[in-house]
C-alpha cells in the first residue's frame, strides 16, 4: 500500500468512514486519524505507528457542541476551558462515555478529546460523521510531522491517505490538562497553548508528575515518558555554543541568529527575530533537516521557560534523552 496524497476533503472522509487511517492536517501537527468508535481502525492507528497499547489516543471532534458523544461528567472548570480556547491546541482529559474502546484510552476511565481549529480538519470530521482518534502521524518517539511530505516520507506505506492541508501553523502538539471533578486542573503535556493563557482564565494549574523513565510500566500519560520526539542523530543541550566537543560534525537549532554560526556543519536558525511563536512553528522541520544533514551530533541551548518556549524546552528535553 502507498498512501495516497489528496486534498479531497471527502473522499478522505469516505475513507475514514470505511476503517481506513487518513493522515490529516490540524494546526499543532499532523495527525493519524481513524474511526475512534471502530476497535479495528483504532488498532491499525497503533500497528502503523508501531505504539505501545498503554499509550492512549486523543479524539477529535467537529465541534465542542459534540463533546457528550464521547465524555461525560465534564466539570464546569472544562466547559470555561472550552469556551475560551475551543477550537484550538488544547486537549482535555475527561470521564468517558462507555461507547469510546478501551484500546483508544489505554483502558483509563477519562478519555482525551480536542476541536483542532485547521477548517480542513473540522470538515473532514464533520464529514466523517464519527469522532477521530489520532495520535501525530509519526512512529512512535519520532519527530512529529508538521507537512504531508513528513507524513508521507514516515509512514506511506502503512497508512491509506494523507490530507495536505500546509504546513501545521503551530507546530507543537496541544497542550494536554487534565480536568478533575473538584474543577481542579493538572498540566500532562506542555503544548501549543501556553500555560499562562490558561491560568488567565482558570487560576493556578498543578504541574504534572515526574518523568517516568521506565516505558514498560503503565503510564497515566504517555506524554511522562523521558524519550519522545526523537532525531536518530544524538542532541545535546549546551548552556553555550563553545560547550561543543572537538573532531564531531555538529550541527546547531538556535531560536535566534548566533555569532560563530561558520564554526558549525549545519545551522538551523527558527527566527530571525527570536520570537516563540514563529520558532515553534519551525521547530520540527528544522530538528529533522539537521537529522537528515549527517551530522553526528546536534547542539540546542534551553529556551526562555516562558509561553511556547515551555513546550519546546519539553521537547527538546525529551529528544536529547536517550
Ligand atoms: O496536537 C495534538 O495533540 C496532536 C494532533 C494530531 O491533534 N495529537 C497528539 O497525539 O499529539 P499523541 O497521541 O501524539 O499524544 C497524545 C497525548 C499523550 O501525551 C497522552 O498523555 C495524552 O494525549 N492522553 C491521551 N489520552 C489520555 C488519557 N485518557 N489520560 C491522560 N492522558 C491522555
Ligand atoms: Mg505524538
């Protein structure tokens, strides 16, 4: 099978109806989607990925007025969440309907769901008629895909089509809180909502557990585990571009333009101006040319731990464990 390349909103649906995987685009990153209420789509999701089961799925819906077909019990703390950033990258983990597989929620009792805000993505699902599981369309521990080609150039040959859409405008997965009963809120996964736009509306939010190192071992959220959005090259973080060892080709992801650029093999610089935003945006296309350059080593410095820069500091973080 070689997936193919569309920007046929229905035929990708038709697809998605019939158990097939449709890569598609949201505005964070590409996700594999299937059919979240069919166990056998959602099983191909996981065999394409190669991703372990305890690792659960996140649904997409259409639009926030879906959300009952799939959680219920939502706190009131959830429904200001979602009036405010829906749609958009931010995931909630809430109780789940008894109709959502256990293989999508890694048999948790909470479900994680999301409204991308990509049109495309809406009216695919809207198309659909059914929620959509999807994970980001990489293998599992690669680096996500934020274009058709990533997708195609990871996994055409084990998923059905993909739906370009552009470039993912975000560039980072979304931000994944989880909504208790007590209206209390937990932070899982850092993401393409910042942290301080959420506590602007809900108050303080608990940071999230430790990093578990051990994969074998259960997770209540798979975002915990230490080594994800991985090059195959090693990357070191440095706290100064000097900190580089001598005789490796090196190749440099700095969030602005630096100095002793002509010292590297390979530069990567994510804006011009040093801005969150746009560097986010550029973030893993930028991490893959340098794993693609040849390189044997990649150096990256910590970003401000401020807004977006705590999402790519957790990524960063999680692609220089190994
Ligand atoms: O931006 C995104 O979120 C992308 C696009 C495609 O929407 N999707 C994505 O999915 O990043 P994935 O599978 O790569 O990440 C799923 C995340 C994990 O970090 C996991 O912690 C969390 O969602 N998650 C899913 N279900 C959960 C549950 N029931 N309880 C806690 N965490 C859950
Ligand atoms: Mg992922």
């Amino acid at each position: 099978m070689t997936a193919l390349l569309t920007t046929d909103v229905q035929l990708a649906a038709e697809l998605l109806r019939a158990g097939k995987l449709v890569a598609f685009a949201t505005e964070t990153v590409y996700g594999l989607g299937g059919n979240a209420l069919d166990p056998a789509a959602v099983a191909k999701i996981f065999e394409a990925k190669q991703r372990p089961t305890f690792d659960p799925l996140i649904v997409h819906l259409a639009a926030a007025s879906d959300l009952s077909r799939v959680a219920q019990d939502v706190p009131d703390v959830a429904y200001q969440l979602i009036e405010r950033f829906w749609p958009g990258p931010l995931t909630l983990v809430l109780p789940k309907q008894p109709c959502v597989p256990d293989l999508v929620t890694s048999g948790l009792p909470s479900v994680a769901v999301r409204v991308p805000s990509h049109p495309m993505a809406q009216e695919l699902i809207r198309r659909a008629g059914v929620p959509i599981a999807a994970p980001s369309a990489n293998p599992f521990g690669r680096i996500s895909p934020t274009t058709a080609q990533h997708v195609l150039d990871l996994l055409a040959d084990d998923i059905d089509a993909v739906l370009d859409g552009g470039p993912s405008q975000v560039g980072v997965e979304s931000t994944v809180l989880l909504c208790q009963p007590d209206n209390t809120v937990q932070l899982l996964r850092p993401g393409g909502l910042t942290l301080e736009e959420i506590e602007a509306v809900v108050g303080p939010v608990a940071g999230r557990a430790q990093t578990v190192l051990d994969q074998h071992v259960p997770q209540a959220s798979p975002g915990l585990l230490a080594q994800h959005y991985a090059p195959r090259t090693p990357l070191r973080i440095v706290e100064h571009w000097e900190d580089a060892p001598v005789g490796d080709t090196v190749g440099v992801l700095s969030l602005g333009p630096l100095a002793s650029a002509s010292r590297y093999d390979a530069v990567e610089i994510l804006s011009e101006t040093g801005e969150l935003t746009e560097a986010t945006a550029h973030f893993f296309s930028a991490l893959r040319r340098l794993d693609a350059s040849g390189v044997e080593l990649i150096l990256a410095q910590r970003f401000p731990d401020v807004g977006l820069g705590r999402a790519l500091n957790d990524r960063l973080q999680r692609a220089s464990s190994r």
